[in-house]
C-alpha cells in the first residue's frame, strides 16, 4: 500500500491487486486495512486522483503493464524458514501479465538469497512459456518502518536495485529516477542478503543492549541508564564525518580483532554474569566468532586460491591494527598458523610489528621469512594478504606490482577498481 501511494505521488498510475475481494472493496471505499499515520489521508487523496485503483486478479487480465511489483507477504513456518508459498503462487499469476519484452516484474517481498533468480524466475517463465531473457526481472527490498512508513517510502534513506538484466536495471533507474537518495545497483541475491543483513544487524544491537542491561541487574550499584550516556558519548556513534558515522567502520568484516581490550573485556563480562549465575549467549557468541574468524578466513584463502606447498605468500601486517606495535592477539597469528598448514612459503612484513611479533609467536616465527621491501617481495609472491591496514599498503604501486592482492580489511584504495585487487 505505502510502496503504491508513494508512486502515486510521483505521478504513476498504480493498480492494486488482490484475491481478497472484501479488502479490494473496502479500499476502493477509502478504507485502509491497518492504521499507519498518514495512510488514509494519501490513500483518498489518490483515489481522488484517480491515480490510484483496486482490482482484483480476474479483473486485469487484460491490461499491460511497465512494472509488476510482488509485495506478498513471507512469514516464517514452523521450522523458521520463510513461507514462500504466496511468493509462488502470486509468480505463476503475474506471468499471465506479461504482454511486451520491456515489462519487468519486481520482488519487494522479503526473500531469502537467490530466490528470485531460483524460484521467481523459474515459475514466470514455466508460467508464461517465456524464456527469463524475454522480461525484466528485479529484487527491491523494502526498508520502510511501522509508524514512519510513509515518510520512509516518500524521503527514503537508499534505494536497493537488485538485477541480473538491462532491462529492469534501465526501466527501475528511470522510475526512481526522482528519488535523490542514493540507489545501489547490485545483483538480485545481493539485494535479497541486503534487506536480511540490515535487519540481523539492528536485532543485534537490540538483543545485545538487553543482554547488557540483564547483567547490568546483577549489580544494584549499577545505574544502566548513566552506562547508555557513557556509550552514546562515543565518538565512533556521532556523524563527525559525512555522510556516515565511524561507527560504520565496524560493520567491516574481516579476519577478525585483537588487541589489548576487546578479547579480554568480552570474555570477563561474560565470566562476570555467569559467576551470578546467569548465561550471557550473546557475549559468548561474539567471542566465539572472533575466535574461529582467522582460521575460517584462511581455509577460504587456500581454497580460492588453490594454496598448496609451492604457493609463495607475501602476507602484510601483523599488529591488531594499523599505527600500533601491539600484536596481542592479533588476528594475524591465527591466519598465518592456518596458511602454514597449506604452504611453508610466507614472507611477512610489517612497518613496526615484526620485534613484538618474533618475541610474542616464537612457536611459529622459525618456520616463516621477514622482509623489509614488501614491494619488491610483492613482484616475486603468487599471493599477497593484507592484514592490517597500514597506510603504506594503499599504494597504487604494490597493487601494480602484486600479481594476485587480498585486502582482508577491504579498505584498499583500489580495491574495486585494480585488476590485481581481489575480494573475497
């Protein structure tokens, strides 16, 4: 309905349709089926219009149409997958839409990944005996919010095109083309692993703020209300730099952290609320992840890239982080104990960290080279890893030189644009 209006408002003529005879009906009356502030005042504001209508699936058989959007719903079953039956079933009718090659169909239901490409499309085109290059096919997500849904849809924060075809990425780029915010253009399981991913992340904040406030309870003294203004006065919270906060940094997945404050400081607090007799699952999870993430990232090295004994590794940075000596548990140590495994050929560079390196991991250093000239080691490696993302590992000059780079930070300069430069 929000998605509807709000193309309204842009100027488009916009069926709705249902098999839900009593809710077109009502609709067409001006009733809206849920209360969302504002809803009703758009929706008869556009039925005046004229802009606006309510059909049902019988009624419009005969119509054509540039954009068919699917916006049923996905609940979860019993076993806590989504329920994609109203997904198929409404694929297998909107294929009977398709008139025109330059029709294209959009998925705005939440869907896990791949199932536009693996299940939408295979129904449409068995539907319509149409071959799937003979349509326009996309994944939009939706990121609108209950209660401030038609503000979002109006003004929204970013537009997500996922697609695999020119014709919906052209048909879908001119349709928002009024919208100033900005659009990703990505591929359909991306935009699908997008609209999840956002909400895992805001879940995640909320279930670990109560986690927190739980074992907050365990001490009276504690006031969790002063420990909140403590965390919010973050810098890393407040948009110091536009457009994004640095928090955002954090969202950065890589091999994994270290340092003097984050392995310890979660495993205490954890320890503190078990010994008062109560679980902290979310604490014990992120210490978990962080633990197995070197060795996780290094399996999929030498599994990508076919790593065996003879492979030449040049493998840059060894502290927890950049402008630090400190390689306490360092992400490093478990990445290159995983890759020693696979090849005894690795060459290791740091700007200030190999001292602290060869006292702090004696067990491994024997079994590994150093250097000094990591850009003329870079010319002689079948692979090099960056680890920690020191300023002197930006340069154009060692992705020119590199023959195969892995920027385990993804914050290379160039790391979507140079030919070397590999993402996992």
């Amino acid at each position: 309905m929000v998605t509807a209006l709000t193309f309204c408002t842009k100027g488009h003529n916009v069926t709705c349709i249902d098999i839900d005879s009593s809710k077109i009906s009502s609709l067409s009356s001006g009733l809206a089926p849920f209360y969302e502030p504002g809803l009703s005042e758009l929706l008869s504001s556009h039925i005046q219009t004229g802009l606006v209508r309510f059909r049902l699936f019988e009624d419009i058989c005969d119509q054509d149409f540039d954009f068919i959007f699917l916006c049923v719903g996905t609940p979860a079953d019993s076993s806590g997958n989504a329920d994609l039956s109203q997904l198929i079933s409404a694929s297998k009718s909107v294929a009977l839409l398709l008139r025109t090659f330059d029709q294209t169909i959009v998925v705005k239901s939440t869907v896990p990944p791949t199932t536009t490409i693996q299940l939408v499309s295979v129904e449409i085109s068995a539907a319509s005996h149409r071959a799937r290059e003979t349509y326009g096919l996309a994944m939009c997500p939706e990121f609108l919010r209950e209660g401030s849904a038609i503000a979002d849809s109006l003004n929204p924060d970013r537009i997500v095109i996922g697609t695999d075809d020119d014709i919906s990425r052209r048909m879908l780029l001119n349709l928002y083309s009024s919208f100033s915010c900005p659009k990703s253009i990505t591929t359909t399981p991306t935009a699908e692993f997008a609209k999840y991913a956002n909400n895992c992340l805001l879940a995640a904040q909320i279930s670990v703020s109560n986690e927190l406030f739980n074992i907050s309870l365990l001490e009276d003294s504690i006031d969790f209300d002063s420990v909140l203004e403590v965390v919010k006065h973050d810098y890393r919270w407040r948009c110091t730099t536009l457009p994004n906060p640095s928090i955002t940094s954090y969202l950065t997945p890589g091999p994994g952290y270290g340092g003097s404050c984050f392995p310890k400081d979660v495993q205490a607090l954890s320890s503190f609320a078990q010994q008062r007799g109560i679980r902290a699952p979310l604490l014990d999870c992120i210490h978990s992840v962080n633990i197995n993430q070197p060795a996780f990232v290094a399996q999929t090295l030498i599994k990508r890239f076919q790593i065996t004994d003879r492979t030449n590794i040049l493998f840059l940075g060894l502290s927890f982080k950049p402008s630090t000596t400190d390689v306490r548990d360092t992400p490093a140590y478990g990445l290159i104990s995983s890759l020693l495994k696979a090849t005894p050929n690795i060459t290791l560079h740091d700007p200030l960290a190999v001292p602290n390196f060869r006292l702090s991991y004696p067990e491994i250093v024997h079994n590994l080279k150093f250097t000094d000239d990591y850009l003329s080691a870079s010319s002689n490696s079948d692979l090099v890893i960056i680890c920690t993302q020191w300023n002197e590992y930006t340069s154009k000059r060692l992705a020119d030189k590199a023959s195969k780079l892995v920027d385990l930070r993804r914050t290379h300069p160039l790391y979507l644009h140079h030919p070397s430069v590999i993402r996992l």
